[in-house]
C-alpha cells in the first residue's frame, strides 16, 4: 500500500510540475461510432497558456486546439461526432444533457467534470487529489 501511494504521489508530482492535469478513466458506455473519448480536460499550459483552458482529451479523434469557453470545444466535439465519427442518434440525447450540465455548471474544471460525467468519464483534478496526501 505505502510502494502505490509512492508510486501515486510520484505521478502527481510530475503532472503537476506539466501544468496538467491527472485522468483517471472510468470505462465508456456511450457509442461515439469510429471515434475514441469525447472527453475534455481543463488545464494550465495548454498550447502555452498562461490561463487555465478546455482541450480534447483524445486529440487523435478530436484534434482542435484549446479554448479559453467550453462551448467552443462542445461543439467541435458535437460536429466531429455527427461526421466522420458517425455516432448513433442516441449519442446525441447525451451530448445534448451533457452540453446543458457543462453550462450549468460553475466556470472552469466543474464544467468539465459536469460534461465528462454524462459520459461516464471521471476526471480527478491534482487540487483534489492532493487532499489525500
């Protein structure tokens, strides 16, 4: 138990000195056809930032840029789900809770845990995980 919490709080610690964040991946249950995660992540020092900002998760499927508003990579998400990703019309009910979740939610990392939680994706912030240490 002591070696995993080492092991842990190395891996934090090198995430943390990146200005990224630490994912831990719960597995998908939503169809996004010939795509991967539509998963975003809120960070320090995406494509140089010096202001935290939303991205993609998987840049593979979903390659754009980061963006200082959620909506602007919601709906690049939303677009590459519909073509080429062909995602089934059920996935689309999601997103669209998801999208009102992400915009009811406070500004910054809330707002992508509210959206990466319709899609069963958890997110854990290092503030948070720092708690445990």
């Amino acid at each position: 138990m002591q070696l995993l919490s080492l092991i842990t709080l190395i891996l934090a610690s090198s995430s943390l000195s990146a200005g990224r964040t630490l994912h831990h991946y719960k597995r998908q249950t939503v169809s996004t056809g010939s795509c991967g995660s539509p998963g975003i992540e809120f960070a320090n020092g995406l494509d140089g930032r010096t202001q935290p900002a939303f991205e993609p998760i998987d840049l593979t499927s979903f390659n754009h840029g980061s963006a200082l508003n959620i909506g602007v990579i919601i709906d690049f998400i939303t677009s590459q789900l519909n073509s080429p990703c062909d995602a089934p019309s059920a996935t689309f009910e999601i997103v669209a809770q998801a999208s009102a979740a992400a915009v009811a939610a406070p500004s910054g990392g809330a707002q992508a845990d509210a959206w990466n939680k319709a899609f069963g994706i958890i997110v854990c912030f290092l503030p948070l995980l720092w708690r445990f240490f």
